[in-house]
C-alpha cells in the first residue's frame, strides 16, 4: 500500500517536471522606436515578434525598455497604451470577434478586422492571466501587428523598445480560450471618447455597449482600461436582469507618484492599476448570450479623450445550454494595490517651451496677442500650430477648426475649462465646437501637446 503510495506519488512528481518542461518563458522585444523631444508617437506597426512555437500563452505583461532591456523611467518614456493583434497562421487565420472593421488614426480610413486584438495595455500595465489550465492558442506562423502610443517626456530625442514576456505552454494541449474585446467606442484604432463634466457634486458619466456571443462558453478571466476620472468597469448580463458578472476597479496613485510629477503633463494621469478578475470554472454563456460593457467616469469634471475598454476571455464549451446560469463561486480579483480608489481631482496644464533653455515649461497661455472672434470663426490648422492661438469669445459661440497640414494628423483637445470636448484625429476637415460656459479653455492637440496650444477666452 505504501509502496503504491509512493509510486504514485513518484509519477506526479514526474508528471509535474514534464509539465514544468514544456511551460516556456518567451520574451520578445520590439524595436527600437525612436521618438522626437517632446513627442507623442502612435503607429500600427507589422513585423513584430512571435512567440515562435506552437502552443497557448497562458499569462503576458508587457514594459517599455531600453535596448539593454532595462524599463524606461517615466521621467523618460511612457508607454501610453499598446495594443496586441493576432492574424494568427495560413491554416488558422484569426479575425476579431466584436469588430468587422477598424478605424484607423486618421478617423477615416477602415481596414478590414482581419486580426484578433487579444491583449492589450496601457499606464496600468494590464497583465493576460488565465487560470490554471487555460490558455490562447497560438502557431509558429502566426503573424502579429501593435497598435502603440508613447510618448518622451525629455526635450532629447529617444530610442525605446516595447518588451513582452509571455508564459507559454507547448506540451499539453489547453482548454482554448477566445479573447472578446468589448469596448463603449468599439471598432477605433483610437478608441476615445469625451466627458464635457459639469456634473453636480457626485455626478457621474456612463456609457455602454452591448455584444451577442454566438458560441456557448465560459467567461474565465478579463480586466480592464481606463483614463483619467475613470471610477470602473462593469460587465453585465442584459437579458439576466442587468446581472453583474465582472467589475474592473482602477486604483489612483498616490499625490507621490511619478505620474502626478513627472513633467510636462501632456494627459491627465491614467490609473497605477485596473483589478483583473479570474474563474476557473468561468461564467456560463449560453450561445447568443448578451454582454454589457458600462464605463464609469466622474461627471463632474472634463476628462478628454478617455476610454473604456475590457477584454474577457471566454473558453468555448459546448455544454453550457441553459441561459443565465449559476453563477461560479470561485471567482477572485488580484491587483488592489496600495493607492488612492477613487481618481484625484487634476488639472491638465498647457505646456509650451521655454524661449531660453528650450525646455517645456507650464504656460497659461500661449504666446501673441489675444484676438476677439465672432461666433462662426475659423481657425486653421497648419504647419503644427493654429493661426489663432489666444481668442476671446461672447458666450454661447462656435469656433471651427480646419484641418489642412500636408497629411499630418492633429487634434483640437480641451486641456482644461469649463465644458470638455476633443475632435476626432483629423488630416483634413474640419471641427466645431460651441461655447455655452464662460471660462477659460485652454486646448492644445494632444499629438503635439507642446508644439500646439490655444488658450480661449468666454466671457
Ligand atoms: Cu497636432
């Protein structure tokens, strides 16, 4: 009996060292990416690394480093957000599975959704964590594309890499798992959206979005993305009651943390961390199941150009029939770490460069004269400025903007003021905005923070 003990014992312990083999740690890098002083840089990009084995990824995190591999500080660079896509391989491509096309950075150009976005990150640094036993299939050929904003903190030019460590299974076949991306402004390559504030003490803004999941499965794991003011995430069952199933709570920094001191300011700080949620027996969803994704901002100051984006991952089980099952009691959130829970009140600066050191400086406004503008004016958009650049406005205005800078792509982003608007990206077109609040309203492009500001006067 206890010899049989043993043996079994001794068979485990095999069994969990070939395991162990075939669980690989693949780090890949992608790079170098070079980025002027004070830039802000976003491409979609091909040709980017691979795990390069066929198997499932079971956890991924992802830095951006410099070519020693070391993380950049953010006094130097920071990672604004990235996006990874799967076509996956010739004998499995992969498509998205909440999107048939996307829009691309100028806000016109679509490309057929012919990539599966199954990870993604932003200034939380959001990990992929599966539990035990799943895993996202992936083939040596597959072929991957990013999506990535950074942005250099320094007047120098620098020179960044964007690192991804990957825990990856190659031995044992896992239970597969299907990333959905749910997103309250799908389908964008920038998936903004803004909150004009002005809410009463307490207010709140919420948007929400809905999806069918055509095959029956299990939601395991998700997490989630937000900006500055964002308060949560949540997850629902429309046709359950409205149940909730996942919450995704970030958490602030506190006044201490680099994010609220590093210099210049080009954004309002986004969260340290977004909890993530797990469960191994998953939240049962009957084929054509709806989800609900509600994003939570503060409402009652402006927050430009924020988003609200989860990504759950459901594994596909053929078993589950009955609509609005139980719902699992093994489900655990990780990532609470210390920090403030609810976003601090902040206010964007405008920047603009010292004359003398040429190094960025907050201004109240920028250079010249201010010019008083009749409702209906135009401001043009050239050669990385706007023509007009310090207006004074009667109450109740509209300002429009042109844009027409040789194909550069700009926008017009309230940095602070009363009422918060922000244009879509733009090349060419034209954008309006009406001034019902008197107040100031300093805008800058929020590409070209530094370069382009406006201060705007209503009275
Ligand atoms: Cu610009």
């Amino acid at each position: 009996m206890l010899a049989m003990t043993l043996l079994t014992l001794l068979s485990w312990a095999l069994a969990a060292t070939t395991a162990q083999a075939a669980t690989q740690t693949i780090s890949k890098t992608f790079g170098p990416i070079k980025i002027g002083g004070y830039e802000v840089r976003q491409e979609n990009s091909i040709g980017v690394p691979t795990p390069g084995v066929d198997g499932y990824i079971t956890d991924m995190r992802v830095n951006v480093v410099d070519k020693r591999g070391k993380p950049l500080p953010i006094s130097r660079v920071m990672l604004h957000h990235v996006v990874f896509l799967n076509a996956g391989s010739p004998a499995r491509p992969r498509t998205d599975k909440t999107c048939s096309q996307f829009t691309l950075w100028d806000s016109r150009s679509r490309l057929p959704a012919l990539a599966e976005r199954f990870y993604a990150a932003g200034e939380e640094r959001a990990e992929m964590r599966l539990p035990a036993g799943y895993g996202y299939p992936v083939a040596r050929d597959d072929t991957w594309f990013l999506v990535w904003m950074l942005m250099n903190h320094r007047q120098l030019p620098d020179q960044a890499y964007i690192k991804y460590d990957m825990t990856v299974e190659t031995a044992d076949p896992l239970q597969e798992v299907t990333p959905y991306w749910l997103d309250v402004n799908n389908c964008l390559v920038d998936p903004i959206y803004n909150i004009p504030g002005g809410g009463r003490p307490g207010a709140l803004d919420r948007r929400s979005a809905e999806w069918t999941i055509p095959t029956a499965g299990r939601l395991v794991a998700g997490t989630g993305h937000v900006h500055g003011g964002g308060r949560d995430l949540t997850v629902t069952e429309p046709t359950c009651g409205d149940r909730e199933i996942a919450r995704f709570q970030p958490t602030w920094g506190q006044a201490t943390h680099p994010f609220y001191n590093v210099r210049p300011i080009l954004h309002e700080p986004g969260p340290i961390n977004v909890t993530a949620m797990t469960s191994p027996t998953g939240v049962p969803l009957a084929a054509n199941s709806k989800l609900r994704l509600t994003s939570t901002y503060d409402g009652v100051l402006p927050h430009t150009r924020v988003m609200g984006i989860s990504v759950v991952y459901v594994a596909p089980d053929p078993t589950v029939t009955e609509p609005c099952g139980a719902l699992p009691l093994d489900v655990s959130y990780s990532g609470r770490p210390p920090g403030r829970p609810t976003p601090p009140r902040f206010t964007v600066p405008l920047t603009g460069i010292d004359p003398d050191s040429g190094r960025a400086i907050t201004i109240q406004a920028p250079p010249g004269r201010r010019v008083a503008l009749r409702s209906g004016a135009t401001v043009k958009i050239k050669g990385f400025n706007f023509s007009k650049r310090n207006i004074v406005l009667r109450r109740g205005s509209r300002l429009r903007w042109d844009f027409d800078d040789d194909g550069t792509i700009h926008n017009v982003t309230l940095a602070s003021g009363p009422i918060g608007f922000g244009s879509e990206n733009l090349d060419r077109g034209s954008f309006t905005q009406r001034f019902s609040k008197a107040g100031t309203y300093r805008i800058f492009c929020a590409l070209h923070p530094v370069a382009m500001t406006e201060s705007v006067v209503v009275r």
